[in-house]
C-alpha cells in the first residue's frame, strides 16, 4: 500500500494562446510554486527536490507545451511514473477555436511556436500533436468564450470542485477615526452610532476585551441587528470577491478612539469568517500606540 501523498501537482498544458499565461498567474495566486515550460526530463528532479523542502512547497503548478523537449514522446510514460510515485496531480488541458487562437495571435503579434506558413496551419498542426495528451488530460477547458473571471472560475473548479473549499486570505483591522484611515482597505464600516464605552468611567481606560466594554457594546439591539447583517452582507461578498479572482480582502471597522467599539465588532467579525477563508487575522491599530 502507498504512502498518503503530500505533493498537489497539477500540469497545465493545451494549445498556445489558449491561456496557459493566465491559468498559471492564478495557480499561483492560489499558493502554487508555478514554473513555465519545464522540460519532461527534469519532472522528476523537480519533485525530489520539492520533497527535500521539509514541507515548505507542497503545491506546484507546471506548464508543459510543445516547445518542452521531450513533450510529445514521453508525456504518457511521465504520467506513469507520477502514478507509480503516489503523486497526486491533476492534468488540466486548454484549447480553443482556431478562429479565436488566431485572433489572439493577431492581437498580441506573437509568433506561433510551431512552424507554419500561416497561424492556422501552425494550430492545426500543433492540435493533431496534441491528440493523445488531451485524451489523457483529467480536465478540458475550451477559453473561446471565457472572460478571465470565467476561467479563473473553472479552473477552481477544476482543482478543488465549486466553492468547496475558501482561497480568500482576510485581515480585519479595527481603528479609531481620530488617528486616520488604514491603508488598503477593500471594505469599510463605521461603527461610531454603537454606545460608546469611553463615556463610562468604569469602562474608559479599558479595552474592546474586556467583558464588560462588550456587555456595554451589545446591549444595545441595533448592536445585534447590525452585527448581523454586516455578516450577512460579507458572506454574500465573498463568493464574489473569490470569482473574480481574489486573494486578499482587508476590512476595517472603525470607532472614534479604536479602542473599544471598533475592537469589539471587529473580534466577532473574526470569530464568524475565520472558518470561511483560507486565512483570517484581526489586528488592532490602536491598541498598539
């Protein structure tokens, strides 16, 4: 019986102009080690280096094509030997209409890599030499009609089936309006209209820690009803920010001081999207200073 795998390897190939450029831009966005072009011969000393990293790279994202030596003739034993090796990978295969691959050709005034007198007949060429690598591949993708959302879109789901699993990295920052903006923030909400702690002078020199500032803070039932449906409106949010592509969302929550509305709001935001994002942080500008 094999060992469990501990290496994600997925492969990238298809025709050129198809977006191979694209889908790797994103698998690395996703946390892939990405590498363009590698030559068949050198997979394996890739992944025994990989292994050699203690754990470090367990995600790579390789781009074969046909200007990789060896592409063609040893594409079908390469896979054996990935198999036999207990690596998990995925081959995920692009194409597209030759009309469109020629219009993207035109646009971009790039020379086809294969020999040809005209772009058609260099992709026509090129998709008779890619028959049985696609017939091998786990997943193929036609980009004619995809916008660049639309093929990040199914490319996930490629990798990992629809919205199963969070790539989104959050940072929550709370802050007090009185010290100025945090920078970079994708989404903004002013809790200034809660109760304010900093008025009770059992409360004033405390924090958004403190059991009794959130008591205070919560009692009110706009408090409730606020928090609950900015909640709601982030769930909404992020499915959205993920299509489209997304790694990184900043939110910050802001009180007059940010000591203790702002810090109160923006733990219980942490709390409720810790276990919907790849990552969730919460930081507390000022209640550094």
């Amino acid at each position: 019986m094999g060992s469990t795998p501990t290496l994600d390897l997925i492969i990238v190939t298809g025709l050129s102009g198809a977006g191979k450029t694209k889908t790797m831009g994103y698998l690395e966005d996703l946390g892939y080690y990405a590498m363009d072009n590698l030559p068949i011969s050198l997979m394996s000393q890739l992944l025994d280096l990989t292994t050699q990293t203690e754990g470090r790279i367990s995600k790579i994202a390789v781009a074969l094509d046909v200007r990789s030596s060896g592409f063609k003739t040893q594409f079908h034993s390469m896979l054996q030997r990935l198999a036999a090796r207990d690596i998990r990978f995925r081959v995920i295969f692009l194409e597209a209409s030759s009309n469109t691959l020629v219009t993207r050709f035109s646009e971009t005034r790039r020379r086809h890599p294969l020999p040809g007198n005209t772009v058609l007949e260099s992709i026509q060429h090129e998709r008779a030499l890619l028959e049985e690598v696609r017939a091998l591949s786990t997943t193929i993708i036609d980009t004619t009609e995809l916008t660049v959302p639309a093929l990040k879109e199914r490319i996930r789901e490629a990798i990992i089936g629809p919205l199963e699993s969070p790539f989104l990295s959050i940072n929550i920052v709370s802050f007090g309006y009185k010290n100025g903006l945090p920078a970079d923030l994708d989404l903004l909400f002013d809790v200034r209209f809660l109760p304010n702690p900093y008025y009770d002078a059992h409360l004033a020199h405390k924090t958004g820690y403190d059991r009794g500032v959130i008591q205070f803070v919560l009692r009110s039932p706009v408090a409730h009803e606020f928090f609950v449906r900015t909640a709601d409106f982030v769930d909404y949010l992020l499915p959205q920010y993920e299509r489209e592509g997304k790694s990184y969302l900043t939110i910050g929550v802001g009180c007059t001081g940010g000591r203790h509305r702002s810090v109160v709001v923006a733990n219980m935001l942490y709390h409720h999207l810790r276990p919907k994002a790849k990552t969730c942080h919460v930081f507390h500008r000022d209640l550094q200073k």
